[in-house]
C-alpha cells in the first residue's frame, strides 16, 4: 500500500493486486490495537470470555471498515486496486487471476510485497488451538491462563506483553542469552528488569527439548531440566517469503535458502525492473520498515536512485517499558564510517516502583568530526513518542547541540533527550574522550 501510494504521488499509474484488502495483517492489527491500549472490558460480575469474543468481533468490524476506506482512497487517487492473486511472469509482466479469470499487466516497474507466512520448527508442529503461530494467535476468541511465547525479536516481546496485559502467566522462552542479543546492554537490562516486574517469567538461553499434551494441558521440558505446563504455546520464530523457489527460478529471480528475495541496496531484484520489500526479503519484522522499503522499492522502481539502509528507520518495540530506537549504535558507528561519541541520562520516576515501569532512559549518539547526531535509543512509558525527536535530529543532519539547547519543560521526556545530549556535547568537548 505505502509503494502504491508513493507511486500516484509521484504521478504515475499504479495497479494494486492484493489477495484480501489493503491494510495490517488481522493479527498485526490486534497486536498494535491491544498495545496501545484498546483491550477486553470485562464488566462486573461479567465473563472474560464473552469479553474476549466481542473484543475480537469489534476489532475485526474496526479492521474491515479501515480497510475499505483505505481501497476507496487508493482508488480516489487512481490506483486500480484488483482485488486477486498475482504472479511474477517476467520482468515487465505480471499474471492476475481474479473471479473473472486472468488477464496480463504490463509495468515500467514492477514491486513484489506478497509478505510472508510461519513455519513450524521440527519439533513443534502446529497444532490449533493448543499450539499457533503467531499469525493465528487471535482465532482462539480465548485469554488462556499460561502462555508460552516461543521465538524471539520484537514480535515474542510484544505477545508476551500484551498478554500479560490481558491476564495470562506468561513464559518467554528465547534461544540467545539476552532479549536483545545485538542491542545496548543497558537497554536490554532496562527491559528485563521491566519484564520482571510485570512478572513474565524470563526463559533465557533456553531451547524446548518436549511437548506431551495433556488432557488440555502441554507439559514442556527445554533443556537444563526445566519442566512446566502452560494452555497455550505461541510461535513467533522463522518465516518463509510467499514466493516459491520454483517460481523464482522460472523468471530468473535469486533466492536465499529459506526463498527470502535477494535485493540490492535499491532493493532491486536480479530481474531489471522488479524491486521487493517487506517480510518477502526475511529481514526482521518492525513496523515501520516495511512500509519505508515499499516506498524506496516505488521510487527506484520509476526510475530515481534512492538507497535504503534500514537503520535510519525509527523502530519501536511496545514492551513494558516501550523501547525505541534509530540510526547508529555508539558500538556499531565505525561499520557506516563514523567516530562515535554518546552521552546517556537515566531519570528514576515515582512509577519506577509500580510493576512493569523502569527508569527512563536516553541516549544520544553524535559523530565527532561533524558533531550531527547519528543515533540514539529510548527506554520510557513514551519511547514511541519521543523517537521521533530523534529521528527528526538525525533525518535533518541536526547538531547534537541543538539537542542540547532544546527548549522544553524541565522533567519531561523531551528533557531526558536534553540531557543525554548535553552529556553527549560535553564529551565532545573533551578531546580525550572516546565513545
């Protein structure tokens, strides 16, 4: 949808080919609902389960009626929207197959965003309603009373939350010795700790050995003799591109081995002509990414040269505390051809006591010869408000002291990114000081 846009504001004729409607995944969009704070009302006295089920009936009412404003703005805008299936039959050609039958379009530029769908792990088969992946997380109009989340990356935080929220015992069970294996420690501790407080029990380098279903329940067995049982597991791991190996041979196409779509830094294809973006190119799954790569994937695909580099995307992760992030890491800035210095500010709160809330915390990542702000990370009830501060200050090519001299309300959130870049400054100050 975003490369459809992208391509009618750039004044060209589009054609959208989408099996069902335009718009979030029904399980991505209860997701985001949920995290953002549209949860079941259980009224006095009242059943959590009718709770539930109206909750899913009316998201899903929300879902549709968002979607079909959606198309009509696409097709106010002149995108011929066809609602089928379509396939790739060549560089400049593609095959749609709809009620009617088939017909072939022919494009100056073609994007494939077809996403993508779960697999299984060898040793978990899905197994509806005891065992889902995470795209049928929904279809149990259900809150059960234990959860294992299994998987990792933002979509294992985010489930796990959410249903901590709506009542469940969760387990989180992750294979890396961290939640955040790559990522600042701090910000990592910062989650944990937070996740500790909203007592989701933390299952840490830790593999499943087992599963034994048992009258309703699965007794779970990971490794290192850890023995539990829970209702539900949830599977948010490893997908596959909805592109076969087989199809992509025909038209010439390289894949990876799990058929994720190899592109360049323009998010070109091996075909000329044919750009992807989203899930189909097995990169990991934040919001905001692929609606930015299905813009980039529009405009190279008619023609302009615009890279796409994935770090200069704002990301956020609607955990307890939320944590967001953009740009460079002070560790990782050598990788773009940058000398990084930091600065960080961590403010307690009167919330930090109350379960799930943290300190906040903010840091501020500058380049030393130019002094503009290349990066920052922000763990706050308001991370996904405040990045886009920061991401303003390093889209824009800010000076890091103009963070630093930023009007705001002392206290504020604003005024942890103040400070985390007076610190910054101040390093940069110091010729001595490092990052």
């Amino acid at each position: 949808m975003a490369a459809a846009l992208r391509g009618t504001e750039m004044g060209r004729r589009v054609c959208l080919v989408q099996k069902e409607f335009p718009g979030d995944p029904r399980h991505e969009y209860f997701l985001r609902m949920g995290l953002l704070g549209n949860l079941p009302v259980v009224a006095p006295g009242g059943d959590p389960g009718s709770a539930m089920r109206s909750w899913v009936q009316d998201l899903e009412a929300s879902r549709r009626a968002t979607a079909e404003k959606q198309t009509r703005r696409l097709e106010q805008l002149g995108v011929s929207v066809k609602s089928g299936e379509g396939s790739l039959i060549g560089s400049r050609s593609v095959k749609i197959r709809t009620e009617g039958g088939e017909e072939t379009a022919g494009a100056t530029g073609i994007v494939l965003a077809m996403g993508s769908d779960p697999v299984p792990p060898t040793n978990l088969p899905f197994d509806p309603p005891l065992i889902l992946p995470f795209d049928d997380l929904f279809t149990p109009e259900s809150v059960p009373p234990t959860l294992l989340v299994l998987g990792g990356g933002r979509l294992a935080l985010e489930v796990a939350t959410l249903f901590n929220r709506l009542g469940s015992r969760v387990f989180l069970c992750v294979e890396t010795p961290r939640l955040l294996n790559e990522d600042e420690p701090v910000l990592t501790d910062l989650l944990e700790e937070g996740m500790k407080k909203s007592k989701i029990k933390l299952l840490l380098n830790k593999r499943l050995v087992s599963h034994y279903k048992n009258e309703g329940n699965i007794d779970i067995t990971l490794d290192g003799g850890v023995k539990f049982s829970v209702e539900r597991i949830v599977w948010t791991g490893p997908r596959q591109p909805r592109f076969s190996k087989a199809g992509a041979q025909s038209v010439g196409l390289r894949v990876g081995e799990r058929g994720e779509i190899w592109v360049n830094e323009n998010l070109q294809t091996s075909l000329p002509g044919v750009y992807a973006a989203g899930s189909l190119l097995g990169r990991s799954s934040f919001r905001g990414i692929s609606p930015e790569e299905g813009r980039a994937a529009a405009e190279n695909a008619l023609g302009k040269k615009r890279g796409f580099d994935p770090d200069w995307v704002p990301q956020t992760i609607f955990t307890a505390p939320q944590i967001a992030f953009i740009g460079c890491t002070a560790e990782k800035a050598h990788h773009k051809g940058f000398r990084a210095v930091m600065g960080e500010f961590t403010r307690e709160s009167p919330e930090s006591s109350v379960p799930g809330r943290s300190p906040s915390w903010f840091k501020v990542v500058a380049d030393r010869e130019t002094r503009c702000v290349i990066g920052g990370q922000v763990v706050s009830p308001r991370a996904s408000e405040m990045i886009s501060l920061l991401s303003l200050a390093v889209r824009k090519g800010m000076k890091v002291n103009s963070l630093a001299t930023l009007p705001c309300e002392v206290g504020s959130e604003s005024d942890g990114i103040r400070e985390a870049a007076k610190a910054c400054l101040g390093r940069l100050k110091s010729p001595s000081a490092g990052s």
